[in-house]
C-alpha cells in the first residue's frame, strides 16, 4: 500500500458518500495542490456559493467523515487515529465549522463508517479509476457508483 492508494481511497470515499447524500460536485482529484497543501480533493460545484445554496450540515458531515473512515479501513487502524492524523487536517477544519452537537457528530460518524462498509466495492473501484485517471467529474464516479 503507498501514498497514492491511500490518497485516491481517502477522495473516493467523500466522492461516494456525497453521491449518496444527495450532494452534487464537479470532481474529485488526486492530484496534489501545492498551494492548498492537499494530496487529492473534492470539488464542490460553484453553484452552491453562486445560488446561495446550503448543504445540510448533517450530509455533509458523513462527506467529510467518510474520507478517514475508508482510510482507516483500508489502513488497517482506527478511525479516531486516522481523523486525528495530519491528511484528515482539511476534513477536520471543515467539521469544526458546521457547528454540529456531540449527538450529530457521533450520528454522523455512524452514518459514515455504515456507508463505508455498504459501498465499500464503489469505493474501491472508483479509488482504482482515481489512481489511473487521477481526476474524476461527478457523471464519471455516479457511473462507478451504481456499477455494483
């Protein structure tokens, strides 16, 4: 297992649990952003900040919990250690902004790990689409989704 495995597992996992929240994005990459310090990501479409559209900040918490959940798995390790690592630094920014309660984050990790271990093939094949393709448009990683 190396870097780039762990990276496209990791973004395939927000790619999955967005599709099944309901929360459509532009892409997702694993491309390095030098400047953002990020390995990979998910690109949110710019309608939502153009049309003032909110994502309910429940969905969204399983999207940014399901990145680490698949890590651990695919790591073998705990989620806990694994969200508390250096590469869950941007997920972890981005939770502590949703101003969720103990309750809905301990829902929303639930939900999260349950998604993992349901679409975990998804997962898989679009993290193998990820490594060979580095970046995939939404259309592109709904086609990987319902393909199981």
């Amino acid at each position: 297992m190396n870097d780039s495995e762990i990276t496209a597992i990791h973004e395939a996992a927000h790619a999955v649990a967005a599709i099944r929240t309901g929360l459509p994005f532009e892409r997702v990459s694993v491309v390095p952003d030098d400047a953002d310090e990020t390995d990979g990501a998910l690109y949110w479409i710019e309608l939502h900040d153009q049309l003032g559209l909110t994502m309910p900040p429940e969905a969204l918490a399983v999207v940014l919990l399901a990145g680490p959940c698949a890590e651990a798995r695919f790591r073998r390790l705990r989620f806990d250690r694994v969200l508390a690592g250096q590469a869950a630094l941007d997920d972890r920014d981005a939770l502590s902004t949703l101003g969720l309660s103990e309750a809905q984050f301990v829902a929303a990790s639930r939900d999260a790990l349950a998604l993992i271990e349901c679409d975990w093939p998804a997962i898989e094949r679009v993290a193998n689409a990820l490594n060979r393709n580095r970046t995939l448009r939404f259309d592109e990683v709904a086609s990987l989704v319902e393909a199981g």
